[in-house]
C-alpha cells in the first residue's frame, strides 16, 4: 500500500514538474490591443507583471498625458533619472545611425496633420515650415520596441520558459520552444486573410513592422500616412507599404522599422549593408515583396536582397 501510495506521490510529482504551464491575456495598451502568452511556472505572475510594466511605460512615456516624462521634456525639464536617460541617449544614437528618418521631436508635425487626435487635414506649407522647428519629443515609433524588450528583461528574472508578447501587431519572443523549433511569426497582409509570410527565429528577438496602412487618412486620392518624413513634414511616401525589422534588440527594431519606411527601398538596402544587427523585409507599393538574405522568410515568392 506504501509503496502505491509513493509511486502516485512520485507520478503526481512528475507529471507536476513536465506539464507546462501557460497563461494568457489580451490588454488594451499603448492606443492597442497586446497579446501576451507566457509557458513557465511563474506564467500567471509573469503576465501580472508584464501587464503592469507595460501599462507603467505607456503612462511614463506618453505623448499626450501631461504628467509624463515625455511632457516633461516638451517643457524644456531635463532632469530625467538614469534610465530614463539611457533611452533617451540609445533614441539620439538611433537618430544619428538612420541619418535623422527615425526623428523622435516630430510630434509638432503629428499634431498638424491631426494624426494624435484623428482630426486629420492637410495643412498648408507655411504650417509645416513652422512645425518643422519645433522640437517636441515624441517616442512613439520605437517606445512597443522598447517595452518587448523591456519585458523580456523581466521575464528573465522570473521562472519562464518562453513568450510570445504581440504587442500591437509588433512581436516580442522570449526564449525556445522545447523542441527547439524555431518561432513562427506572421507578417501582416494588406489584402486581409492569412500572413503575408512567416518570419521563423529562434530564442529572444523581436520583429517589428512600421506601414502606411496602420494609420493613415485619404484626401484627393493620396494617402497620408502616420509615418512622417523628417526632411519634408509631410507623411513619409517612399514607394513602400510594410517595412518588417527582425532584431536581437526591441528599441533598434521599433526605431529602424520607422526609419527605413522614412528611407524607401535603395537607401534601406545601404544601411542593412552596412549593418549587422538586422534583418527586414520590404513591400513595395507596387507589390513586389523583397527580403535580406538573413530575413528566414518562408510561405510567400519574394526578391532576396543580398550583400
Ligand atoms: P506604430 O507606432 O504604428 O507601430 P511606428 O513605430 O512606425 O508605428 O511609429 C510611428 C509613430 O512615431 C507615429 O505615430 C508618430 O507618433 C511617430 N513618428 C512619425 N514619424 C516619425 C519619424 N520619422 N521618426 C520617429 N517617430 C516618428
Ligand atoms: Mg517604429
């Protein structure tokens, strides 16, 4: 009978050890529905907790809440803490990497256009002059990138296996599959119905698209998109619909993916030649689907851009 009793002691106990453990949740955070789906003992905490960090960074950083840091800043305050600072200084350095696409002081721009509050017009050219000088902090295109990673930061402080946080569209992974296989992460289509094609990686990397179909309005048949061209004021058109960015790091994926939608195709092409760190995928306004050569892309025909 004892020896019964230890052998459903040792089963319960194993069988408690191997099942994985999951937990979900879908938050609505950062003007967007976020995803998160976490394997581990510490699954259900870890989502508690993620959904804070996230909620905390969002408020921190927001560009339309006057008691953040954001606003802070935009009121000439420059005392920030040292974290603070580092993003700060890794956004500055992004914006000197990019040749100034990525350019986190357009909200002055966004505000003309009317994109923060929706109440989107084209304005005239002596608006957009004037807006041009006006330096108002916004983190918005790099601030989904820094929160993936940021979370990843604090998963690995917790007893999690692995992640997945879709946070906007924009995926964050953390950690392996048992088996080693590698993640499958999706690439929105524009005409709807399943993923344009599927980016498959292995361990902690994010993968980030920036597109003129996420927010954007239509006036005389042009398309006026969120993304701004720093060099002009005017909503970024530079022949591409979709840049997606895979990269180790979450910030250079969000900030790159904006700079590159900013940069179009050839000046792209350059960077990632002179760079290390990333890989992207590129859809062109006229259809045309092109990926370097590190990009894993699978499950659609496409153009490899090579070194
Ligand atoms: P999303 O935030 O939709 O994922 P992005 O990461 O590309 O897309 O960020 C776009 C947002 O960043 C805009 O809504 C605006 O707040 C801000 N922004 C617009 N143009 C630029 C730019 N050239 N560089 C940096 N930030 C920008
Ligand atoms: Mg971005």
């Amino acid at each position: 009978m004892k020896r019964i009793a230890a052998l459903l002691l040792l089963l319960f106990l194993l069988c408690g050890c191997t099942a994985a453990h999951s937990a979900a949740a879908d938050i609505f955070c950062m003007d967007t529905v976020m995803n998160l789906q976490i394997w581990g003992r510490d699954a259900d905490k870890a989502i508690a907790e993620t959904s804070q960090l996230l909620r905390e960074l969002d408020s921190h950083w927001s560009a339309v809440r006057d008691d953040s840091v954001t606003a802070a800043m935009n009121r000439g305050e420059t005392d920030l803490s040292a974290e603070d600072q580092a993003l700060v200084d890794a956004v500055c350095a992004l914006e000197a990497r990019t040749g100034g696409a990525f350019h986190s002081r357009l909200y002055a721009l966004s505000e003309l256009w009317g994109f923060p509050g929706k109440e989107y017009r084209v304005p005239s050219q002596s608006e957009i002059d004037a807006a041009l000088t006006e330096e108002k902090w916004d983190f918005g295109a790099s601030l989904k990138g820094y929160a993936g990673q940021k979370a990843a930061d604090l998963l690995s402080q917790l007893d999690v296996d692995r992640a997945i946080l879709s946070l906007g569209g924009n995926v964050q992974t953390y950690g392996s599959k048992p088996d080693g296989s590698p993640w499958q992460i999706g690439i929105r289509n524009l005409e709807g119905g399943d993923s344009l094609g599927i980016i498959s990686l292995t361990g902690t990397a994010s993968v980030i698209t920036s597109g003129s179909y996420q927010r954007y309005f239509e006036q005389d048949g042009i398309r006026y998109c969120h993304i701004i061209d720093p060099r002009t004021g005017c909503p970024a058109r530079s022949g591409l619909v979709s840049v997606t960015v895979i990269c180790r790091d979450g910030l250079t994926a969000d900030a790159l993916s904006t700079a590159l939608f900013v940069l179009g195709l050839e000046d792209s092409t350059a960077l990632w030649r002179e760079s290390s760190d990333f890989e992207a995928v590129f859809v062109t306004d006229d259809g045309r689907i092109l990926a370097t050569e590190g990009a894993n892309l699978s499950g659609c025909e496409y153009e490899v851009i090579r070194r």
